[in-house]
C-alpha cells in the first residue's frame, strides 16, 4: 500500500545537488514507513515517509503542516509590534532569538538606532539563548540514542537555570516578548547581572561534564561517526546555515560576516568541523557553547550604565515609510531572517520569516540515504529543528 | 565588504546575458536594499550566471518568498479637448477648449517572487532578485531557481502553496504546508476564508460576527430546505 504515492512518481532527480536515485536490490518488496507524525524522538510533529529497502533508507520524504497557522497571514493583520509576541512562538527553545531578529529588521526598515546598553542585554540574552538550545540538542541527541532521560536532563537542568534568568527580567520563561524596535522592554538590575554571573561561572563545569559524556562513550561514537554526511558544496548549495553548515567545513558565522549590533567587540572564535557527520554537529554545538560563555563573560564586563530605549523611538503610530528590509542574524539554529515590505501604513505588507528548520531539512534526504532506519532518527535529530519555526 | 553596486551587478549580467533585459527596482526605505528584476525568459542564464561569476560569486540563495500586488485604481490628471458653451462678446459660442480631467484606470495586480542572494566565499549580499507574473489568475508560471540553488526546494514550493505561482522547471512541485485537496492560495490579500465555522462557546468580536453569519447561512439553507420538504 502506497502512503502517498511517493515511491512510484520519481522527481527529476538529474543535476548534482539532488538527492541521487537509489535501486533497491530487488530481491525483496520495498516496505513503504510512515515515521511520524510524532516520534522520530518527538521534536515536534512531523512525518517522514519512508521508502525502506530490508534496512536501507532507499527514498525519504518529510512531510510538513501539522503545526502551520500561517503566521506570515497573522502578521500582515496586525500592527508591527503586534507581532512581537507571536515571534516567541516560531522557535520556542529560543524565543530571545527571535525577538531579536525580528527588532533587527525593522529597525533596519526605519533607520532606528539602539542605545549601547540595550546592545549588550541583547547579546547576553541572545548568547544565554544559545547556550540553551545547544544544551537541549545535545541532550536530545543522546536520549535519541536509547539513554533516555537521564543526559537530557542534564541539559535541562542548565536550561532551568538560565530560563528563571530569563524570568526574573523579562517576566516569563519562554514567551518573553522581550525586545522593541529601538531597544529592549525592561532593564536589568545590577542583582540580575550578578545573577547571570553566578549562572555563568556554573556552565563551563557543566560544559566539561557533557564533553565527558560525548567524547568518552564508546556508543556515542559508534552511533554518530560517519552517519549523515553532508558535503560542504551541497550544504551551501542547499541554504543550510548555523552549526549544521559549520559543521561541513565552512567558515559562515553571520555574528562575524555582518557584525550586526555590537558583535565585532567580542572576541570569539568560529568552531569548524572536519567530516559533516551527526558527530561533528553535535561537538560544534558543545565549542560554540564554549565561545558563548566567553561572549557572555565580556558583555558582562562591558556593559554600560545608560537607557535600554532610544528615547526617540516611535511607539505609538508607528508607521515606516514604504520600502523594504530584510534583517538576520545569526540563531543557534542558523540564518533567521525576516523580510518586511512596508506600504506605508502601521501593518507590514508583507511580513516573511526565513525559517532556519525549515530550510536546513532540505538536505534530510541526502544525508539519509543508503543509511539504516535507526540512524535517520540520529540523523534528523542532529538537524535540530522546532516545529513551530518549520510550519510556522 | 567590496560588494558592488546594483548599477554594477546590472551591467555584468548585460554584459554576460545578452538581452538579459535587468531591470533595477529602487527601495526607497533606509535599508537601501535595491533590488534587480528579472525577466522570467533569461532568469535561468541570469541566476547560474551570479552564481557562477568569479568576481560576484552568490553561492547562497539565503531566502525566497513570494508577495502579491492587488489590481490597483490609479488616478491621474489627464488633459482632454473638449466643446465647452462660453459667451463670447454677449454672442453665446461653441468653443473648443482644454480641460483638466481626473481619470481612473486600474493598473492589473502580479504575484512576484523575491529571492535574496548572498555570497559564502566572498562574504557579501544582500542582492535582491525578484520576477513577476503576467497576471494572478492565469498566467502565474515563474521558472523555477532550484537547479541552480537548491535552497529554493521548500521555499519555492511554499510560494506555490500559499501564494499560487507555478515554478516551470522545479523537481517536486507540491503543497508544503496545507494539504494536498486544498484548493486557494491562504497568503493572497483577497482570500476569503472558508465558511467551515465549528461551534466557538465564548465567540466575541470578529469571531462572533463569523459565528452569526455562518448561523444565518446555515438557517437560510436549512430554512429553504424544510419548506421545500413541507409542501
């Protein structure tokens, strides 16, 4: 029985970057999976159909919608900082993030400045923000190898650390509705600051203890070296971004390339991999954490008395002057960008995100070919995507 | 960062596309974000060319979307001839005369797809590239850019999905997000969303107005049935 009828009508698989066309041995039926939706180590809901030959992945498909409510509609209906608090809810690991990305865009539709203050809580929150989801990806990883819960909640032990931070400034855990064209909503208390420090001095112990868990387990190696591999040419070719292209070799790191807010301050250094394989992934996510505490370190340092708003910002009757922007930054998931059209009126034309789950799932199928099914849950988990940033 | 200008990027295609036919569209905003529009028959050329050139090397098809332009009503002041009645001298008269005129003629909407290039090797972008439709309701084929940036796969078929442009040349042209039996196109400004209201227990708004609507719908339906039923 054909789930959808994937099996029998080929794509036009010609030309080097698509997926190459695998036979089957013939000496058995091809057995046609639906993996999902749920499972695949429940990141969220999702399907992959699968073409399985005995073990070997011969064809894959993901499926995508579950999740879709048409966010980019929802935003067009509604007043530019309308959409502030929805952006929490695309990547729901990193709502900080998001915000961030979202304020970059329009500020740069509008010219708006941001104070130095603001600047630096924007890089300690969006760093924190990495270190979460980094943590998060790796303890999945893990747990996608049969431990299950114990290494996750490792990670979620940091994470609930960093999460009362987020809390205790911004008011909730997740849905923070932070940030705002021209600055940030709530200052920061010299005890917060001292808060994130005593947080910070904790992570590196946490950091080591995960590399342990990493580079010391036999299993961890055997399941994850040299599964999933994904050239460097495809990777750029295919719009892959974040840990996962970095991952592949190639030195793209967009806090670096555009410097956005005060990034060129900071001294860090860009984690590369050697192999592409899920192994190099997660071992990019554990340095780039590693680089986040330095970061995290010196914007503590750094940050100056001042206001957290430019006192010139427009808040009520916001209305940019017709034009366009497309603003990004650089998530923990990869390139996130969002792309404003302006008409002049107080919603966006149009209002469109650059998802980085999404487009990073591209490649899915060429890293699972050939592999064995218990490897493409390895395989997809190493992707690290959210769902609420894929459907949108 | 060395990127060059639009003007520049315009004049290598020309040079390396004969009859490439680009065309520059100014953004008017701060970002200054300008961006090129390309004729759909040489997009193809245009697209392997920046992304093969050497110099401009847009190895990096970041982001792809669509927008959609509604038929807009312009009105312009046209100057028209006319026989206006004038008395000339006490002698009423028959004189040719020229007159200002507000006349309103509606320009035909498109769909366009947007596709913002960045270059990995060399470290610059964004350049903006951008095709348009004929129309929205017939003639809505756009080539495809995924043989040349594979990045496009998904982002292309979620065009296809929610704005209703047809990629010609693209490998798997699907729905992505909505399901495959669905049939408008959610993110066009004229859509009009289904009457399929499901019993809302604290409707208010625009909610409640739906909710009315969908009853009196479903009352005037129900109400001609029973009475052809009665007799």
């Amino acid at each position: 029985m054909s789930i959808s009828g994937f099996v029998q009508e080929k794509d036009k698989r010609e030309g080097w970057n698509r997926p190459p066309v695998m036979e089957s041995d013939g000496e058995a039926d091809l057995l046609e999976v639906a993996m999902g939706p749920h499972h695949p180590s429940t990141h969220g809901v999702f399907r992959m159909d699968v073409a399985l030959d005995g073990e070997r992945v011969i064809r894959l498909k993901p499926v995508f919608g579950y999740l879709h409510r048409n966010h980019e509609k929802l935003g067009e209906g509604m007043s530019y900082l309308g959409s502030m608090p929805f952006t929490d809810r695309l990547d729901y690991m990193c709502p900080l993030t998001n915000n961030w990305a979202y304020a970059l865009a329009v500020e740069k539709l509008t010219g708006q400045e941001v104070p130095e203050r603001a600047e630096y809580l924007r890089v300690i929150l969006g760093e924190l923000t990495r270190v979460v989801n980094h943590a998060s990806a790796i303890g999945f990883l893990i747990q996608e190898m049969g431990a299950s819960g114990t290494p996750l909640m490792y990670a979620f032990k940091q994470r609930e650390k960093i999460l009362d931070l987020f809390e205790a400034i911004t008011g909730a855990r997740m849905m923070v509705n932070f940030m705002r064209f021209g600055g940030c909503r709530v200052d920061a208390t010299p005890a917060w600051l001292a808060a994130v420090r005593k947080v910070l001095d904790g992570l590196p112990q946490f950091a080591d203890e995960f590399e342990n868990l990493l580079c010391g387990s036999e299993i961890v190696m055997a399941r994850a070296q040299g599964v999933g591999i994904l050239r460097p040419e495809l990777a750029v070719n295919a719009g892959v971004t974040g840990p996962m292209l970095r991952a592949s070799g190639v030195n793209y790191d967009i806090r670096k390339v555009d410097g956005y807010s005060i990034y060129n301050r900071f001294k860090f250094r860009v984690p590369l991999g050697d192999h592409g394989d899920v192994y190099d992934r997660f071992m990019i996510r554990l340095l780039e954490m590693r680089e986040s505490f330095g970061i995290i370190d010196q914007a503590l340092k750094g940050i100056p008395a001042g206001p957290i708003m430019d006192p010139k910002a427009k808040l009520r009757g916001f209305r940019p002057k017709p034009g366009e922007a497309y603003g990004r930054i650089e998530g923990p998931k990869g390139e996130l960008g969002f792309y404003l059209i302006s008409d002049g009126g107080p919603n966006p034309y149009r209002y469109r995100i650059r998802p980085p789950s999404l487009i990073n799932l591209t490649v899915l199928e060429d890293m699972c070919l050939g592999s064995n099914v218990a490897d493409v849950v390895l395989i997809f988990g190493s992707v690290d995507i959210v769902l609420g940033e894929v459907d949108r | 960062m060395g990127l060059k200008t639009v003007e520049e990027i315009k004049a290598a295609i020309e040079a390396a596309v004969p009859g490439a036919g680009v065309e520059i569209v100014p953004n008017p905003s701060v970002s200054a974000q300008h961006s090129l529009r390309l004729k759909p028959e040489t997009a193809v050329a245009v697209a392997t060319f920046l992304r093969g050139d050497a110099e401009l090397a847009f190895d990096f098809l970041s982001n792809a979307t669509g927008v959609d332009w509604l038929d807009k009503e312009v009105a312009e002041k046209v100057k028209v001839m006319r026989w206006v009645n004038r008395e000339v001298d006490g002698v009423k008269e028959l004189v040719e005369e020229t007159v200002e005129e507000t006349q309103k003629r509606i320009v035909p909407g498109y769909l366009e797809a947007v596709y913002h290039l960045f270059s990995i090797t060399k470290g610059h972008g964004p350049v903006v590239i951008r095709m348009r439709t004929a129309n929205r309701t017939d003639q809505m084929q756009l080539p495809s850019l995924t043989p040349v940036w594979r990045s496009a796969e998904f982002q292309e078929r979620e065009i296809f999905d929610l704005f209703g442009i047809v990629f010609t040349g693209h490998p798997d042209l699907r729905r992505i997000l909505m399901w495959d039996e669905f049939k408008d196109h959610p993110m066009r400004r004229d859509y009009v969303e289904p009457d399929d209201f499901e019993y809302e227990p604290t409707a208010h708004d625009e909610v409640l107005k739906r909710a009315l609507e969908h009853a009196a719908r479903v009352a005037a339906q129900t109400g001609a049935g029973q009475e052809g039923a009665g007799a």
